[in-house]
C-alpha cells in the first residue's frame, strides 16, 4: 500500500486510536502498517494482530500479520537498494543519518507518547530512550565518514598491501519490546553507517515504535529499500531471513533461548551473528562500601523499567558487616516506590505481559518455601492485573530459582555474605555474563573484581555504563559480538585484504 493509499484509507483505522495517542502533535507518526520498499504495507492474506496497552488491556492499534511472502519482499527491496547504498559516499550517508537524528529530537515528545502507551514504562523514561536511541544515529552518523582503508606494512618484497572494510550486505535485525527505539536505532544505525540495508522485526508487542521511527527515516531521506520494517509473529518473519543467503548478518537482542535458536537457523547460511542476550546481574557490596550510595544504585539497577532490562540487577549480595543497614534502608527505599500507568509518570509501571507477572509470582514462590523472608511487596497490586508490587525478599537460600533465572521483574533478592569469602567466584555462577555491579571503597578488591568477574561490562560504585560510544555487550550464553563504539561497525562490515606489486 503506498503512501497515498495509506492516507486514503487511514480513516479506517483511527477508531482503533488509544485515546492517549489523540493528543499525538504529529498524528502520521501513529503507523498500523509494515514499511516495505518505500511504500506502506498491509498483509496479503489481510490478517492483523492486535496491540494493547499493558496499563489497562484496552487495544492500542493493529498491525499487519506478515507472511513468508512479505518477509521475502522485504528481503528483495533490501537486495535492489544494496548497491546504491553502499556506493554512496560515507559523507552522504552520514548527512542522511544526521537529518534522521535531528527528527528523533524534533520529535521526541510523540515518540516517548507512542513507546508509553505500548510497553508501559514511565513517561520520563520514555523520554530518556527517545535521547538514548537518538545518540547511537548521531554517534554512527560521524562513525560513517571515517576511514575504512588501512594501510599494513608490507611482509613481501616490493608488495603493496592494504586492508579494506566493505559493507556486508542485508542485515536483518530482529528486536525487543522493552527498548522498542534505542534497540532498533543501535542496531540500524550501526548498519546504515556501514553501508549495509536493513530488515527489522519489532516485537509484535511494541511495533507502532518502530513504525514510526520508519517514518522518520523515510522523511530523512533513507531511500526505498534500505529501511524495512515487518510487523507480525516472528516464526512467520525471522526464519526466511535467517535461512536467505543474501542476508549476510542477523542481530538480535532478547532471550537466550531465542538466541540459540537463531544461532542453530542461521547455520546452514553461514551468518555473522550479533546476539544480546539474557543477564542475570550480580550486585555486590562490600562492608567498606558507601551504603546510602549503593541503596540508591542499587534502585536504579533493579527497578528501571520495571525491572524488564537485561542490565537489571538480579542478585544482590551484601557482605555481613552490613547487611542489616542496607537492607533496611533499601527496603524503605522500595516501599516508597510509586506504581502508575505510564503516562502518570510514576516509578514503577506495568508488566508488558501476564506472563511476566506468572514468572514474578513463581519466583517469589519457590522463594518462600524455600525459606527467604518477605520483606516487602510480593503479590499483584490492585491497580489492574499486570501491575507487580516491587518486591524485597532477604536471605534467599542458593538454591532458589530466582537465584538462576532471570526474573525481568521488580523482585530483588538479598543475600549475605562473609568477609573473607570469595563472593567473585559466587558472582559468576551463571551462564549469563552481560554486566556486573560493585560497591566498594578498597581498590586491591575493585581492581580483582574489574579483573576476575566473567562479563562483559563492569560497573563500580554507579548504575549507567551504557551509551553509544562503549561496546555493549556480553561473555558466556549473555551473547556474542558487541553494539555501540566502533567495535558496533564491526558485524555489518567484511574485510578484504589486496596485495599487489608496485611496479
């Protein structure tokens, strides 16, 4: 469906407009479509999936159903706009990613309005994905005029060697509903910059992000075929793209679980892989640590997004000396927590699904019976269904699932440790190994644990480490490759090495 078509028929889809969305300054950010090829796109067979606002369960939009056919067409606009792309000059491409940065920021107020309403984070979070995803265009659009030749010392003589860096082709990036914004803009920004096309899979859950960050790219002047959106169940979608040897990468950001099974897909063709994956963050005080510092860390690492972040601190251990005082002050610190729609701004929002309410009350569960105390919260709150108290459970015994598994949820379980015990070696009981937080004052124990704890990103004595200029990502089954920095440009590129005579 073309552009024109769409704003023909688009009447027939504003009855299915939240009510919050009406208040959108720029109403043609709000997209029930695919974006395939420059044009937007209604499924073939005419079938949709509904999206709802986790806040109340009250339907936000539809989305198209994309089949096999429309997730191949994708590819077949990708492979047609390939050439042009990557021929442009890294200039041209980087003035195109600065106009589409800029339309980020004119617009971001819509943007963090239409990502509440469908993942049901806090409005004032919203926002600061809107600024977070906008800084990885921005740092990529500079990344895209840099040098891609490197000159290496001959080991022949009178041989010219060089080492160059070309476009790796289609990428197909395949993304969360958690971060619906910055996890498509690290990941196509990266890609575009290289001169690489792009096919993007946004969760079903949160598509009308990723729709309009379609719109604005199209108005940056991305041309047709670069940028291709496909909404609709991704066992429809992704293994077209991960069985298609024309797509050279796959970069996907979600489950460990997932993750394996698109690593055993994209086998047979060969693929370079970027996977973010599953954490399961360790949170460490030492008794020399600044307690009310680490207490206000320590809220931030877990209840951010209400707790749905692969970067949330799962298991906290708090050395001895000290256990009592941080977990007193922690807990006062929970029970102040405010729960709310998104869009009322409060501290802690909805659950995107009943099944991560389930995973929170087994965990909290098996936690019980297994002997932890209940410290605080542990059951729904009657502000609707999805909505979890945030949860405290102290002394949580090893063996308990919360202790293994990813909870993705407001529940924090505290344990104690003793001076002397190799808590290091604790922490990295896990097949996860994305991040890892530290408190401590003495720097032969930060220094060890910078060193010994096995994940990819360390952060002592604060929360924020990510941002587009550092190389995101994790050790063990937490993924393979890195996004941001230069080491991002990486996966969407290959390397040619020519050797050739002077003479």
């Amino acid at each position: 469906m073309s552009n024109q078509a769409q704003q023909e028929t688009g009447t027939g889809r504003e009855k299915n407009r939240s009510v919050s969305l009406s208040s959108l300054r720029d109403p043609r950010l709000f997209k029930q479509f695919s974006y395939i090829d420059g044009h937007w796109s209604d499924a073939s067979s005419g079938e949709s999936l509904v999206v709802t606002d986790p806040a109340n369960q009250k339907e936000i939009g539809t989305i198209p159903k994309m089949n096999a056919t429309e997730s191949q067409a994708a590819v077949d606009a990708a492979q047609r706009a390939f050439r042009d792309w990557a021929s442009l000059l890294p200039q041209d491409r980087s003035a195109i990613l600065r106009r589409w940065f800029d339309l980020l920021h004119e617009n971001r107020e819509d943007l963090a309005l239409i990502m509440t309403v469908e993942q049901g984070k806090p409005i004032s979070e919203a926002r600061g994905e809107i600024d977070y995803a906008a800084d990885f265009i921005e740092f990529y659009a500079e990344e895209a005029k840099r040098p891609n030749i490197e000159n290496v010392t001959s080991h022949m003589s009178g041989g010219e060697v060089e080492v160059w860096r070309e476009p790796a082709g289609i990428a197909a990036l395949i993304t969360p509903w958690n971060f619906p914004c910055a996890m498509i803009t690290r990941k196509a920004s990266a890609a575009l910059a290289a001169g690489c096309t792009c096919v993007i899979h946004p969760s079903k859950e949160t598509p009308f992000s990723a729709t309009a960050l379609a719109e604005l790219a199209e108005r940056a002047g991305i041309p047709a075929g670069v940028f291709n959106v496909v909404t609709g169940e991704p066992g429809e979608i992704v293994p077209q793209w991960t069985s298609d040897d024309r797509v050279q990468v796959v970069s996907f950001t979600g489950s460990t679980e997932i993750g394996r099974l698109i690593y055993q897909q994209s086998a047979s063709t060969i693929k370079q892989l970027v996977l973010e994956l599953g954490g399961h963050a360790p949170f460490i005080v030492y008794g020399d640590a600044d307690i009310d510092h680490a207490v206000k860390s320590a809220i931030s690492a877990k209840f951010a997004t209400s707790g749905q972040d692969c970067l949330a601190a799962n298991r906290f251990f708090i050395e001895q000396s000290v256990y009592e005082e941080f977990t007193q002050k922690f807990v006062e610190e929970v029970k102040a927590l405010s729960l709310g729609r998104g869009l009322e701004d409060p501290d802690i929002g909805p659950l995107m699904n009943e099944n991560a309410v389930l995973k929170q009350e087994a965990h909290v569960s098996d936690a019980l019976t297994k002997g932890a105390r209940l410290l605080c919260g542990g059951k729904r709150d009657p502000l609707g269904p999805l909505f979890y108290q945030p949860t405290v459970l102290g002394d949580v015994p090893a063996d308990a699932l919360i202790n293994h598994e990813e909870t993705f949820g407001p529940v924090a379980c505290l344990t104690s440790f003793a001076e002397g015990e190799d808590i290091i070696a604790l922490a990295n009981e896990s097949e996860y190994g994305l991040v890892a937080y530290v408190h401590c004052q003495d720097p032969k124990k930060i220094y060890r644990a910078s060193r010994d704890l096995q994940y990819g990103m360390v952060a002592i004595n604060r929360t924020k480490v990510t941002g587009a200029p550092i190389p995101f990502g994790g050790m063990k089954q937490s993924g393979l490759g890195r996004e941001g920095a230069r080491q991002g440009l990486e996966a969407f590129t290959e390397i040619k090495y020519v050797c050739r005579n002077y003479a």
